[in-house]
C-alpha cells in the first residue's frame, strides 16, 4: 500500500489484452461499416451505422480510460453498490422503460438510449467476485450457495421479466466460475439433466414422458431394492423431476412468446425449415457458406449487403466476416476470441488477490458464452438467441459494458502487485 | 492464497478451445466442403432479368402504320413495404373500388410480403401519367410498363392475328427461346412472322436484396446480352380497301379477297363476321377470347382461308380453261342449249336457251349445257383411256391454278379447298362404277367440289395475268432489307396458248357488258368478271363473284363470297364491284351510292 501513491495509473497494465480488444473492436467497425454502407457513403458519416459505432467506441476508451485512472480500491469496495444500482436501473425499466426493435429494455438517460441489461453483466460480476472473494466464504455450505444464487439470479429474473430471454440466460455463464471455484461438478450435471428435462418436456408429448420418468424410477427402484437410501433419493429425485416438467411445460407454453417457442423448435428440428423462424439461420449459414475459403472481399458480401441477413449488424454480424473474409477470416476472428478468453485466464491465474481472479473468470465466462451462443446460432450450432459478438456487433451498450468489464479485470491486474485483498 | 481447484482452470482452458475447434471445422464444412451454400447464395441475390425487344411494327402498302406497339401501366404492390394510406384517396387516384382494393391487398399479403404482386392491370399512359404523380405518398406502391399492341385502323384482325403468352408446347418447340410469361404470335401475320417481328429478347443479370429490389447489375454487365429490336414489316394490304370491304361486310357472313395480280399481293383480306383486333390484347384478352371462340357465328373462322364453298358458276372460266388446255375444245367449240343438260334420266337445267357460239358467250350467259357438255367432252377425251384418266389430269390442270391446293399465303392454316379425284370416285362408288355423266356437276362448279375464296381470288389473278400467278401474301417486305418481295413468292406458269386466255377474258368482260355483271359495271373502268351461286344444303345459297379491273392491265382481281345471299349478282357481284372501284377509283361514283347504300344496310345474318 505505501507504494501505491508512487505508481502511474497505467503502470503494469496489460497492453497485450488491450490489443486483442482493440483488434476487435476494428473487425466490429469493418463489419459494421460492411453492412450498412451503401454506394458512395462515406466512412466518416454520423448518420450511418457504422458512424454511430465508431462514436461508440470512442466514448468506450474514454470509459476505459477513466476505469484505468480510477483506483483499483473502489471496485472492491463499491461492489455491492454499483450491483445495487444496476438492480435499481433494471427495475426502472419495468416503469420507465422504452421499446426499441421490439424489445421493452430501454432506458432513455437523456438524449441516449441504454440496456440496463447489458450492465448488469459487470456489475454481478463485481459482485459475485465480491461475495466469492470473501476470506468467510466457502463454496460448500449452503448459504453461500444460495447468496451466489441470488446475485445471479436476480439479475437472470429481471431481464427475463422484460422479455430478454437471450440476456437472461447469460447469467448462467457464471456457472463456470462457481465450478472453477470449487462448486461440485454433480451441480454443473444436474443443471445439465435439468436444461435435458426442459427439451424433452418441449420435445415429447407431456404424458409420455411422465409415464417414461415413472418407468425409469420403477426400474431403478426394482434394480436397487436393496438399496434403501437410494429408493428414497428416487423416489424424491422422480417428484422433483416431474414437478420440473410441469413448470418447464408452464414456462413453454404460456411464458414463452411464440417466436421464442418457434426458434427453441426450429432448433430441436421440430418446425418446418420452410418456417419463418427458421429464415434467419438458413440465410445466415447460406451468407457464412457462400464466402468460401477466401470470402468475397471487404464490402462484397452480397448477402449481408442486400439484408437477406435479419439483424445482420447486431446479433448477425458474424455473418458478414463469414461471407466477406471466407473461412481464413472467420477463423482468425474465432482465435482472437479465443486468444482473448485465454488470456484473461492467464491473467487470472497471475492475481493474488482472490476477488481480481474470480473477477477474471467471471470476465472469462460471460465472453466465452457471448462468443459461443451468437457465433453458435449463426452457423447453426445453437438456438436462436438474440445476444450480441463482444465488441463487434453493432450498439452502444454492450460495447460500452464490455468495454467496462474488460478494463476493470484490466486495471485490476495491472494493480496485482501494489494491493493485496 | 489456497487455490485448491488449480487443475479446474486447465478444464476450463480445455473446454474453451475444444469448443472454438469444433467451431472452426464446422466453419470449414460450411464454408469449404459445401459447395451447396454458394448456389444458394446465387439463388438468394443474382436474378436474370429478361429485356424484352420490342416487336416489329406493321405498315400497309402506302406506309400507313397498321400495327402499333402501346404503353401499358401495371400497378404492383409489396406488402411489406405499404404504411397506412389514405384509401379514399388512392382508389379515386387509380380508379379502383375499395373493395376490389382490400380484396387485392389481401390476396398480395397472403401470397408474400416481400415480392411484388400485382394490384391493377392495365392503366393507360394518360392514366399513369396522372397516378404516378403522387403515387410516392403511397410506398409499396409501383408501376411497371408493358407493351401491347394497339391497332390505329380497328382493322384486319384476321389477317394481322395477335398475340398471346406461350404455352408449354411453344416452349417445347421453340428452341430454348421462349420461357413462360414471353408473348408469342398465334395466328396471322404475327404467326407467321413470328421469326422477324419478334427480334431477340436480351437479358441482363442483377443482384437484388432481400426484397426482390435491383441493387446493380452483376458482373458490370459482363453476362448481359443486348435486346435486339423486331423489324418492321411492309404489308401488301391497302388499309383503306381493306376497311372499307369491312364495312361493306358488315352483318354479312363471307369473304373478300382481293389480290394486285401481277405480284400476287394482298390487297385486302376480309373475314366477316371480323372483331375489333384489339380485343386480343391486353387484360380482357382472355375474356374476349372465351366470348369471340364461343360466338355462333364463328368470328374467329378465317373464312377466305379455310372455308370452302363451292365455287358454282365462278368456276366455268377454270373449266372452260381445263378443256382448252386438254384440246378437247377450241374457244369457237359452239353448241345449242335446249334449255336443260340431259343424257338419259339426268336433266340439268339452264337459265338460258339457244344457240351459243363460242366459250366467250358460254361464259358470258354462264350456259349449264355449254359447260356440262364440255366437261364431259373433256375427261372422255379420246386421249385418255379411261374417264378416270381424265378426271385426274382435269384436276392436275386445276391444280396449276392453285384449286385444291395450298396457294402458300404467308398466313397460317390455310385450306385446301377440294377437287375430287378418281380415288376419290372409286371410293364413292367403287372402280369403274362412275362415269363422266356420274360426276357432271362438276362442269359447272357444283357437286363435291370445294374452294377457299382466297383460291377463287387467285384463279382470277391467274386468268387476269393470262395464265401465271405470283404466290400470294400479305407481307411484302421487311423493313430496312433490300429484297424486292419475300423468297417464298413464287411465279407459277400455266403455260396456255394466249388465244385461250383471251377467249375466257373476253367472256369474263361480257358477263360485265351484257351478263349477270351489266348492273354493277364501273364507270369510266373496263372491267371483267363472273357470278356464281354455291349451293347451300343448309339454307339460302351463297352469292359469289370473281372479277379483275381494268380488262387490259389489271391492277386487283377479287373473289367475294356472302354467305345466304342468293344469286352471284345480288350481293356478291355488287361487293366485288364497289370494292374494285373503291381502289381504282379512290371514290364511289355518285350514281352508285344507292348501291353502296344497299350493300351497307343490308343485314343478312340468317
Ligand atoms: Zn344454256
């Protein structure tokens, strides 16, 4: 701590993970640029897309750059409440909240329209470094557990409750750092049998599958009769589960808008591929497909630039690397995530204070899955969920989020020797 | 600081970049295995879009535009792109009824929201002019032109044709070059001039987006080909003749064929009852069609192309042509017509009595007698061995007069017309079980025979020239080429003694002198001709006239048939002659307008 005065604020920081995030950044802007521009207009114009991500970007190493000259202290310590004020901002949506392409997050702070969902992403992670990160806390009992639940969870509520599904299942991202910090591997496969329970219930015709889960624990009680304590933990592992369809069946069916439902069954194969749900992935594959190993060209991708791609400078952005730079380009993208995520590992693995590392893996997690989920669906790996490519898609939130959750893990790292917590 | 999970981070790593592997090589299958994804994507944006050439224009003999080609407006409607409208205002703009609005906009949204559907057919150039002013407060709201052909005379339908969208079989034969949705000539001179008039269609290869809308051409253009424009054509047909031979047919049932003998040209070409030929264009072409096609009267017949009548009494000059040539007569043969033809129980009747001197005169009171006896003086000839013999060679000589056989119009379907032959006898009545007594009828135009009038207007040509014809047809160049007339004309040669001809003339410009044609003569126009009367079985005969003008240089010769007329001079004869007049003359002499009068009001639809 006594040195602490003596050091400059961008002493120690990690110019190598900064570059990668620029490097990023650049390909989002390319790309942007790519599918907005029409003939003839110019780079430099505010009126366009691309125009109004560069200011975005501007604005995100403005963040970056106050995030860097801050104190490293106050990220400990306003942990909780900058969670709790982002807690308060997703619920300000439900009140004040304006619409935009359809979907209720919004909040208007003046002349600029934000995703308070978007922010929440660092603020939980700050938190749950925070809760984690405590001398006290150990994984194992059960109200740790359910503290780190409520922290994720609550966020995970509110989003859904605004209809965001996409954003809301980001938060089981952080399901990764529970395990890296010890959560029993048996919970990761529960929640894994849990979300198979959730297909089938989707999948299968409800009675069948009762009947299908009575079978399985008769035959597994029959097999094991001896075994009296397993009888039990059947016996109560089968009402759970059957409980669990019938919640999950609920959710489907009467929580669940109906496009949600079509893109969960394009995905299960359930729906005809002539289907409208099923357009967007079919010509994202078509644009992705049709670069070839090369891709067209920068500002050739007549797909993405003629729009048979839906959203294809937010969610569908891949798209146009995909179709654009070829397979070379989409690969190369693919290992700068790649590069990125095992950097901030390694980075994590170099703190010595236990909150900066179960902060970087927080950081680790929620890019992994953004960059798993939306790459996923657009070559037809994963459903349909609409969440955006860590700084390359187009919009200022998650930029301006991701910008902010890199550059806290950034400067905490590069104070890793002047505090220990 | 304890970090029990160590090893966790290295599964963590792990999993990390076991999942972006997997990513890359399904990237690798899409992008580089399947070639699938590229066809799709060339599917999804690069369309051909065909350049339509525009067809050939059609002028008639003096260079007056006959046919024309004429803007069209479609109003087309994306869905997708239409915002809430005034619908008040845009139907009364367009000129559409709410309803029938709603109902297509409907039927638009229900067939995609993103391609085009069609709205209104059918807007005029005036019309859009006015809707396309204000039609930018309605997005998703388009016009496309469209040609169709307009008709500036309302005439010659029959003749001109029209056209109509291919079907399969078109496409089938058509080489490649027609594709569904191209227009093609169906009949008349758009059929068989389909080749010239059509020019070649271009296309040009354009990427469009998501909603079917051009973004630039493909390739800058490199796989486009060029439309290449129809060539015009030059009709052999006086408009003006033709409109007014229309008129002269009105609510009559008949033909007038008149030809330019010394070329063979058309000069017009009259099929009543006729249509206004731009009731087969455009939208109500298909409704038009079912009413015309499903008409009693059959208006869309092509009568002096296929109908076949017999020729009656028009045919004796051919006889007395036939006879001539075979040297069974000469044109002084004389003979004594008691009133009636009659050998054993067969009795045919003559209007006329006494003696007639030569084949003039015979023409000239168009004698039964006269021609019943030559007929059968002819086919028993001594120089055929069998009367079969001399049936064949009887209709071998017709046959160079173009009866019974194709003349080889430039028009579609024409008839043959039907001259009996010996099979045919010897399949009516069985081998040697006919004779020239069996057949006599034939003498005088009757019995089986057949012809088209545009066969009877030809054999006239053939006798105004004195024994040759040019084919006729009704195109007498392409525009811009330095042919004088098309390959296909033909100069036919009879090969007659001139005398011969001369006699047949001479008889023709009597029947006009002193005959069943004194009455209709031309004033200040020597003229020569023949009346005939075809027997109807189903009703009033038919009147028929065949005739040329002047006697000493022809410039037309003509054939009128007026179904259910009667005798040749009532209607046919009249016709023929106003029509002659009418192109030499330019104007109907004043002390036959009663006549011209006559022939317009009367009304002889059965
Ligand atoms: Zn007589």
């Amino acid at each position: 701590m006594t040195y602490h005065a003596a050091r400059r604020p961008n002493q120690g920081i990690d110019w190598m993970l900064i570059s990668l995030v620029l490097a990023l950044m650049l390909v989002g802007l390319l790309a942007v640029y790519s599918t907005t521009a029409g003939e003839g207009s110019r780079f430099f114009d505010l009126t366009q897309m691309h125009g109004r991500q560069m200011i975005w970007i501007l604005i995100s190493l403005v963040v970056a750059g106050i995030i860097v000259l801050m104190d490293s202290k106050v990220f400990t310590v306003f942990a909780y409440p900058v969670y709790a004020l982002m807690m308060l901002l997703l619920i300000l949506v439900f009140v004040y909240g304006i619409t935009v392409r359809g979907d209720t997050n919004w909040l208007a702070l003046g002349p600029v329209r934000i995703q308070p969902s978007e922010f929440a992403k660092f603020a939980t992670a700050l938190a749950l470094a925070k809760l984690m990160g405590s001398q006290n806390f150990n994984i194992r009992k059960l109200s740790m557990q359910v503290a780190a639940l409520l922290i994720l969870g609550l966020p995970a509520v509110l989003v859904l409750l605004q209809g965001d599904a996409g954003s809301a299942i980001v938060f089981a991202s952080f399901a990764l750092v529970l395990y890296r910090f010890g959560m029993s591997p048996f919970y990761m496969l529960a929640v894994f049998l849990f979300l198979l329970l959730t297909l089938l219930t989707i999948v299968v015709n409800q009675t069948t599958l009762i009947l299908i889960l009575f079978g399985l624990g008769a035959l597994v009680i029959f097999l094991f009769r001896k075994n009296k304590s397993l009888t039990l933990t059947t016996i109560l592992t089968l009402l759970l589960s059957l409980g669990y369809v019938f919640a999950s069946h609920y959710v489907f069916e009467y929580l669940l808008e109906p496009h949600q439902q079509d893109r969960i069954r394009v995905l299960l194969g359930q729906q005809a591929s002539a289907q409208d749900a099923d357009y967007n992935v079919r010509q994202s594959k078509i644009a992705i497909g049709s670069g070839g190993f090369w891709g067209k060209g920068f500002l050739q991708g007549t797909l993405t630039r003629y729009n048979f791609v839906p959203e294809q400078s937010t969610d569908f952005i891949f798209c146009t690397i995909g179709e654009e730079f070829g397979f070379w380009g989409s690969t190369l993208l693919l290992l700068l995530f790649l590069a990125t995520i095992l950097r901030i590992i390694y980075l994590a693995q170099r703190q010595r204070s236990r909150f900066s590392m179960i902060y970087a893996y927080c950081v680790a997690a929620v890019l992994f899955f953004h960059v798993v989920i939306n790459i996923g669906m657009t070559i037809g790996l994963m459903p349909v969920i609409g969440i955006p490519l860590p700084y390359v898609s187009y919009g200022g939130s998650s930029l301006v989020s991701f910008t902010i959750l890199v550059f806290i893990l950034i400067k905490l790292d590069g104070d890793r020797l002047a505090i220990l917590r | 600081m304890t970090d029990v999970y160590q090893n966790r981070r290295w599964v963590i790593q792990y999993v990390v970049i076991a999942v972006i592997i997997v990513y890359v090589l399904r990237l690798f299958q899409i992008q580089v295995l399947s070639k699938n994804y590229q066809q799709l994507a060339r599917n999804n944006v690069l369309r051909e879009v065909t350049v339509f050439a525009p067809r050939g224009l059609i002028f008639d003999r003096k260079g007056r535009l006959i046919v024309d080609n004429q803007n069209e407006y479609d109003l087309w409607v994306v869905p997708s792109q239409v915002t809430a409208f005034d619908t008040a205002a845009f139907c009364a703009l367009v000129g559409i009824s709410d309803s029938l609005l709603r109902q297509n906009l409907l039927k638009a949204a229900a067939y995609s929201r993103y391609k085009p559907s069609l709205l209104l057919k059918g807007l005029s150039v005036e019309k859009y002019a006015a809707v396309q002013e204000e039609l930018y407060l309605y997005p998703g709201f388009f016009g496309q032109v469209r040609t169709i052909r307009s008709y500036p005379y309302k005439a010659a339908a029959h003749l001109l044709g029209y056209i109509g969208e291919v079907n399969q079989r078109h496409i089938e034969q058509g080489g490649g070059y027609y594709r569904m949705g191209d227009y093609i000539g169906i009949s008349g001179i758009e059929h068989s001039y389909e080749n010239v008039l059509r020019g070649r269609k271009g296309s040009r290869f354009v990427l469009v987006d998501v909603h079917n809308r051009e973004q630039g051409s493909f390739a800058e253009g490199r796989y486009d080909t060029a439309a290449i424009p129809g060539a015009n054509l030059i009709s052999t047909i006086d408009i003006e003749l033709q409109q007014y031979g229309e008129l002269l047919m009105q609510n009559k049932i008949g033909s007038i064929v008149a030809l330019e003998p010394s070329t063979g040209e058309v000069l017009a070409l009259v099929s009543s009852p006729n249509y206004d030929p731009a009731l087969l264009t455009g939208m109500e072409r298909t409704r038009n069609f079912q009413r015309l096609a499903t008409d009693s009267l059959r208006p869309l017949f092509v009568r002096p192309l296929k109908a076949a009548y017999p020729p009656g009494s028009t045919f004796k000059p051919a006889m007395a042509l036939t006879a001539l040539k075979i040297g069974s007569i000469t044109s002084t043969t004389e003979y004594t017509c008691p009133g009636a033809y009659v050998v054993g129980t067969l009795s045919v009747t003559c209007h006329h009595s006494g003696y007639v001197p030569d084949v003039a005169t015979a023409i000239q009171h168009s004698c039964n007698s006269y021609f019943c006896h030559i007929f059968r003086k002819t086919v028993d000839d001594r120089r055929f061995a069998h009367v079969a013999q001399g049936l064949d060679q009887w209709k071998a000589i017709l046959a160079t007069l173009g009866i019974g056989e194709r003349t080889g119009i430039d028009l579609p379907n024409e008839g043959y017309g039907f001259v009996p032959g010996s099979d045919y006898y010897n399949k009516l009545y069985g081998k040697n079980r006919w004779n020239s007594v069996t057949v006599i009828s034939l003498g005088i135009g009757q019995g089986e025979l057949g012809m088209t009038p545009l066969q009877l207007a030809n054999m006239t040509a053939a006798l105004a020239n004195g024994g040759w014809w040019y084919t006729p047809h009704v195109v007498r160049s392409v525009q811009g080429s330095q042919e004088r007339r098309l390959p296909t004309v033909v100069r036919h040669v009879m090969d007659l003694d001139t005398a011969h001809v001369n006699a047949l003339r001479r008889g023709m410009f009597q029947v006009m002198e002193a005959g069943t044609g004194r009455w209709v003569r031309i004033p200040g126009v020597s003229s020569a001709g023949k009346t005939g009367t075809a027997e109807n079985p189903h009703g009033r005969d038919h009147s028929l006239f065949i005739g040329f003008a002047p006697v000493d240089s022809p410039r037309i010769a003509i054939a009128v048939v007026v179904e259910n007329a009667g005798w040749g001079a009532s209607f046919a004869a009249p016709i023929a002659s106003l029509m002659m007049e009418k192109y030499l003359n330019d104007t109907i002499a004043f002390q036959r307008r009663y006549l011209e009068q006559r022939m317009l009001e009367a009304d002889l639809i059965p």
